[in-house]
C-alpha cells in the first residue's frame, strides 16, 4: 500500500508566512502615517505663509497703498475653502458696501470661486454650504435659481447660508415666494429669512401688503402680521390694523402686538379699540402693545384696563403701567389703594418689582 506523499508544508511554515505578511503589511501603514502626517505639516506650513502673504497685500489694499490684485492673485494660491474663509472674513469684518461690491465684482470670475459655485449640486451637503457662502459674497441676479433652489435645501445649515445670499440676488417674485413659503420654515431658519427682509424692506413690503388679506388662510396671515410688526413697515401696518375685527381671535391678537411696534395716534386708538374685545387673549396684547408705544397718552386706557374682570389682562395693563417712567409708576401706586382687592394686588405686586425685573418681564 502507497504511503500519502508529504507536501513539505508544515503549519509552522504558514505561521511563519503570516507573521512576516502580517509585519510587512504593518510596517506600510506605519509609513503611510507617517507619510500622510509629514504632508499635512508640510501643506500646513505652506498655507499659513500663503495667508501671511494674502493678509499683506489685503493691508495695502485697505490701506490704500495698492491695487487689489495683488490680493486676488494671492488668493488664488490658497485652497478654495482656505481662500472663501479668508473672503467672507473680509467682507464680513472690513469692506464697507462699496468695496464689498467691488471685491465681490473682482473675485466671481476666479477659478476658486467658479469651483465652488459648481458644487451647488452636490450630492455632499457641506459642498452645498460651501456654494451657498460662495453665492452669499459674489451672488448676483443671474444666480436667483441656484439660490432659491438652496433655500429649499433639506440640510438646515445649507438653507442659512444661502439666505445670506438672498439680499443680493432678490427680485419682487423671489421675495413673494419666500414670503409665502416664510410661515412654514422652522423657527431658526425663518429668523434669518426675516434678518434678511430687513435688509429688502422697501421691496418687502408691497409684496407682504398684497397678502394681508383677510382671505388669507389664518395661520399664515398671523406670521405675515407679525412681520409686519418686526420690519415696522408703516403701509403694512396700516392694512393690518383694518384686520382688527377678524373672526379669528388669533388674528386680532397678532394684530395688538404688531401695532405695538407703530408709535402713532391712529395705533393707541386702535389698541383702545382692542381692549374691548370679546377675547380675553386680545384684550391682554392689546393692553401690552400700549405699553410698548411709550406714551404717557396710554396712562388713561390703561388705568381703566386693569379693572377688567380676566387676570392676566390686569397682569398685562399693570406691566404696560409700569413700563412707562415715573407716571405709569405713580399710577400703579395710587391703585395699590383701589377698592377692587384683585386690581390693588396686581398692582402691589408689579409696582414692587424693580426696573431689572420689570423690564425683563415686559420683554418676553
């Protein structure tokens, strides 16, 4: 019978194959590291002499002892993001308007930029932020689809940025849309959209007065109310006081608050209307928003207001009260003395605040 024919492998010998694999393969991740480690210093070094180099030619430029290409040609020697940092700082920190045009006008043709702004449509988020801060310094009319495209953007920090860019790139369309799409952002994204209508307000508000309709449904018409309120815009103001007898009592509360924000006699005759309304939840904005008009005029409505029957209006006219200087104060005083128990404690209890407190209570 043949004996099996022996091979010469032992498992020793594969051990041994494996183990030197093994140290081979660890030994070239050791030098890849190290490798990778020496160019990231090395590529370190060389863009912070670049921004060195950059921020001196920016000097003479601000300082007016050169021309501004000398800046352009050094950005263009930074990485793109290195080079749109160093940009953004600039016009966010230095520029005044003019020489943020005429720097933005400079940079849009250079291949940094043009590399960034083609990543609008990346499928990398950051890369679309990235096109967003672009568009925010060189944007122009020629980008309104990119942007409004970006403003859509499901990532939240993409559709910041590129509300910065809605300043520059705006027309009465665009503004109409955002208006409309406004109500439903989130919270944080519409307070920038509304830092950017500040910056649109004459062309804000004819397109926010077409909508202050009281066929507007009721929920987008109380945000557009109270835009009105934040941009102080006087026209839009007007037609949202004719919304003071809408059915809805949410309306005719945002419509106190927002007239809280328009000193002028036609408001305190409005607000003096309001707080006489049917809703308690009414009647309490509108004796707040007299208090915010700051004017020794309300002292009288508002003495009479603090007698009404639901406690957080009192609340509300005894805040207003005390909000305006030493005679709102003295007229809190006297009513620590009123005959109604309920009306004598609210105002024992604002008058004992002090101005710190009372101010931060009027705020919220």
């Amino acid at each position: 019978m043949a004996c099996p024919r022996q091979t010469g492998v032992t498992p020793t010998a594969i051990l041994g194959v494996a183990a030197i694999a093994q140290a081979v393969f660890l030994a070239a991740l050791i030098a890849f590291l190290l490798f990778r480690r020496r160019r990231t210093v090395v590529r370190s070094e060389r863009l912070a002499v670049l921004l060195v180099e950059s921020q001196a030619a920016l000097k003479g430029w601000i300082a007016g002892e050169g021309m501004i290409e000398p800046f352009i040609r050094s950005l263009r020697e930074l990485p793109a993001e290195s080079a749109l940092d160093l940009a953004a700082q600039l016009a966010a920190s230095v520029l005044t308007p003019d020489s943020r045009e005429a720097f933005a006008a400079a940079v849009r043709d250079e291949p940094w930029i043009q590399d960034i702004l083609g990543r609008a449509t990346s499928l990398a988020w950051w890369h679309r932020r990235e096109a967003a801060r672009a568009l925010a310094l060189v944007g122009g009319p020629s980008d309104r689809v990119v942007v409004e495209r970006l403003l859509d953007d499901r990532q939240p920090a993409v559709a910041v940025l590129a509300i910065s860019a809605f300043p520059r790139v705006a027309d009465a369309a665009m503004i109409g849309r955002a208006l409309d799409r406004m109500p439903q952002l989130p919270s944080v994204i519409r307070r920038f959209l509304i830092a950017a209508f500040q910056q649109l307000r004459t062309a804000v508000e004819p397109e926010l007065m077409r909508r202050l309709t009281p066929a507007a449904e009721p929920f987008v018409l109380r945000r557009w109310i109270d835009l009105a309120g934040e941009l102080r815009l006087n026209g839009a103001l007007d037609q949202a006081a004719a919304l003071d007898s809408h059915p809805d009592a949410r309306i005719r509360r945002a419509v106190a608050r927002a007239l809280g924000r328009r000193p002028h006699p036609d408001s305190l005759a409005a607000l003096r209307a309001l707080c006489a309304d049917a809703d308690p939840g009414v009647r309490a904005a509108a004796a707040r928003a007299m208090g915010q008009l700051g004017s020794v005029v309300a002292l009288a409505p508002l003495s009479r207001v603090v007698h009404d029957p639901a406690w957080n209006v009192r609340y509300e006219a005894c805040l207003a009260l005390g909000s305006l200087g030493e005679r709102g104060r003295a007229a809190l005083g006297q009513l620590r003395a009123d005959p109604d128990r309920y009306v004598a404690d609210m105002a024992r209890l604002i008058s004992g605040l002090g101005d710190g407190a009372l101010l931060e209570l009027v705020a919220e």
